[in-house]
C-alpha cells in the first residue's frame, strides 16, 4: 500500500462560519495505479488532494484523520520531514503552472533548483535539466525562457519536468489540463502516462468523468465534502450505484451515447450547514423522506472493489 487515507476531514475557519471542506474521507491507493477523483467544483476533490500533501492552505485545517504514507502519517510529521518527501517522493502541479513557478527567473533555475534543495549538486542537476526536457517535449534551449515567454501547455510541461525530477513515488495532478485545449490536454496526459509506466502513481482531480474514464484504473467520486463513490473505471462508468455519479455521467454527451445530455438540477449544499442526512438528498430523484433526510449513509463495499455511500444503491428494491 503506498497511501492510506482515514477519517480525513478539513474545515476552512472562514468569518462567515466553519466550511466543511471534507469530512471522513477514507480510501488507499496501491503503488503505481491511476485514480482520479471527480466532482463539481467545492465537492472537496482539491481540499482532499491538498490535504494530501498536508498543503491545505489558510484558512483550512486538517481537523482530524491519518495520511500514511508508506507508513508513516504525514499529518503529524514535522515539517522539515515533509519537506524532504515534498518534491522528491511526492510531486505535485495544478491547474495554473504559474502558481508554482517563479514568473522572474529562467524555468532552467527552477528546475535545478527543485533537484539542488534535495541535494543535487548543480552541475549533475543541469545535465538532469536537460533530459527532463527532452523527456516532456521541450526543446533543450526553452531552459534559458522566463514562464510568460511559454505558452500554457509549456509551462505546463516545465512544471512536469520538475515534478519528474525524482522519479517520484506519487505525483497529485489538480486539474493540470483543465485550462489547456484539447490536443495540449491529450498531450499532457499522455507525459503523465509515461511517468506512470516508469512506477509513479497519478493521482488525479478533474471536474470532467469523461476525462476521469479515460486513463484511470479507479475512480473515486466526491460530493460535497463526502467520498460518495470508489470504484474501477468499469464499475463507475458502466455499473455507477450512486444517483450522483449516474447524474454525472448523464451530464456527458459521450459517454452515454443513448438518451439525452442532462445537466444535474440544483446546487451543490452550503458546506457551512451541509444537509442533514445525506447531503445529496435535496437534489437526488430517489431520496425518500424519513430515511435520507435523517440518516447518513455510511460508504460500504456492496461489491468486490465497489464502495458506495447511499440508502438504495442503484436505485430502490420494492
Ligand atoms: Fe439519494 Fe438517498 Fe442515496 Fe442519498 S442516500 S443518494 S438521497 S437515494
Ligand atoms: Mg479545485
């Protein structure tokens, strides 16, 4: 077991109340798999992932659970400890390349730099600067450019590059695509595919379960603040058990090549006062008065692999 998530919670201490970002959030993921996380935007996907790498920025804190890495638990570890697993066994890059780089020095010095702080010598670093190009697709001389004279998806690629430098053990990609086109989103993934088949386990967030479908070998679907489903790809997509990630599939024009595209109605809950119960009930077509408004659904296995937190997975049996 490379990661074990348990009883993850993260609250936001906001002046207008306490957010729940993520409550009891549980899973593991097993060396060099694909998992990706799915949800509307606020399901808690990047509070988790943050959490992760016990990065949860002000004014969130991690309230209560375990991250054990290999073992050890990264939320009560020190942090000159996290920083030496930061950037070397664990690696990171999000939607926007230009939160994490530096926007006046050359992408070159970031990326030695990124190897020198674990202890590189220089000289190593810049020849290990160079393959790291080549192995993202950039040309060798693109190390002498400042981030604006990039365009996104090379940004995006430099801040592959210094996520790949140490062959890492798990790599936690926030919607790395979602701002590039298509052909660059394609590319993209598959340099992240590469890094998998050289042992790295991708642990993905994106809004889209189209995208999700596409490389994963697991999916785990979130919904306001809550894990509501973990599965295979296959289990999710073709057998999904929970009324939110059918919703999700029947908002996709491909997937569900019959029957209509259905947008979700509704809004997902104010975390600051989630739903009693379960916090999908107020827009679920199978909620049942008396039962989802009051009882909140455990996530259990119903098959080998297949977790689901809902009364009536896969709809009611009379
Ligand atoms: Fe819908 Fe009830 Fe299942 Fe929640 S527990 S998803 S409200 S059927
Ligand atoms: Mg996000």
């Amino acid at each position: 077991m490379l990661l074990e998530v348990k009883n993850l919670s993260v609250y936001y201490y906001t002046l207008s109340g306490v957010v729940k970002g993520a409550e009891n959030v549980s899973f593991s993921l097993e060396e060099g798999e694909w998992i990706t996380f799915v949800g509307e935007s606020g399901s808690g996907k990047s509070t988790v992932a943050q959490a992760v790498m016990n990065l949860v920025p002000s004014p969130g804190r991690i309230v209560s659970g375990e991250v054990l890495f290999r073992g050890r638990d990264l939320v009560k570890m020190k942090p000159e400890e996290l920083r030496s697993i930061r950037g070397k066994e664990i690696t990171m890059v999000f939607q926007d390349p230009m939160t994490s780089l530096d926007p006046l020095r050359k992408v070159g010095d970031q990326i030695v730099e990124a190897m020198v702080v674990h202890g590189v010598p220089e000289d190593e670093a810049r020849e290990r600067a160079k393959d790291l190009f080549e192995k993202v697709n950039l040309p060798a001389d693109r190390l002498d450019y400042y981030p604006h004279q990039l365009s996104g998806g090379q940004r995006q690629r430099v801040s592959i590059a210094i996520a790949m430098a140490f062959n890492p053990k798990l790599l936690i990609a926030d919607e790395p695509t979602t701002a590039l086109d298509v052909i660059v989103q394609d590319a993209i993934m598959d340099l992240l595919d590469n890094m998998k088949s050289e042992g790295t386990t991708i642990y993905f967030v994106t809004h889209d379960i189209s995208l999700a479908a596409e490389r994963s070998d697991r999916i785990a679907v979130m919904y306001a603040g809550k894990l509501v489903e973990l599965g295979t790809v296959e289990q999710i997509v073709e057998s999904p058990l929970h009324p939110y990630t059918k919703a999700l599939l029947e908002a996709v024009p491909d997937l569900w090549k019959e029957g209509e595209v259905k947008a979700i109605p509704g809004y997902p809950p104010d975390l600051r006062n989630p739903p009693r119960g379960c916090r999908f009930h107020p827009r679920c077509p199978l909620a049942r008065a008396g039962v989802c408004d009051s009882e909140e659904p455990e996530l259990r296995e119903v098959e080998k692999g297949h977790l689901v937190a809902c009364h009536f997975p896969g709809g009611w049996k009379e």
